[in-house]
C-alpha cells in the first residue's frame, strides 16, 4: 500500500510539471525567425502581424511602423492577443521545410 501511494505521488507531481511546461511553453518557446517583419505600435509596445491587417480589414495601420521581430524583442514588445489569437501570428513551415505543419509563435 505504501508503494502504490508513493507511485501516485510521484505521478502526479509528474503531471503537475508537465502541465505547467505546457502552460507557459508559448511564453519560453519562440520559433519566429528573427527578421520576420511585424507592425508596431510603439505608444503601446505590442506588435501585430502584417496579415492580421489585410486577412481581417482592420483599421489603425497607417499609425503603426513596419520592423524586424529582432528589434522588438529587444525592446521587449508584447503581441497583441488578439492577433495572437485569430492565429495572424504563425509561420506556415511549408516555405521551410516542403512540410504541411504550421506552428505559433
């Protein structure tokens, strides 16, 4: 009875790890190339990708500056949720790899 207690003490603190990996994974993990271009709006330190403007006819852009996704992550710039939501901020890999995955970033 000891063991079987034991074992499922180390299971669930092994779920509990992985649970919070999986959580903050999108924060630790960034896959977005370096020169990937994004829009900024600088009063507000978020940036958006170009794609959410022309997929979703969102207006506001012309106020908003076109950079490198290196430049912004050094000044430490957040994406707009919603941006990252609606899936605006993903690279299709298919231009990478001839591969049929996307992933976000």
């Amino acid at each position: 009875m000891r063991k079987l207690i034991s074992y499922l003490k180390n299971a669930i603190v092994v779920v509990l790890v992985l649970f919070a990996i999986w959580v903050f994974a999108g924060d630790i993990i960034e896959v977005m190339p370096k020169n990937a271009e994004v829009m900024v709006d600088d009063s507000l330190k978020i940036y958006y990708s170009p794609m959410y403007f022309y997929d979703y006819r969102t207006k506001g852009w012309e106020k908003l500056r076109l950079t490198t996704y290196a430049d912004i992550k050094i000044k430490e710039y957040e994406a707009d949720e919603k941006c990252r939501k609606l899936g605006t901020l993903r690279m299709n890999l298919d231009l990478l790899y001839g591969g049929g995955s996307i992933r976000e970033t």
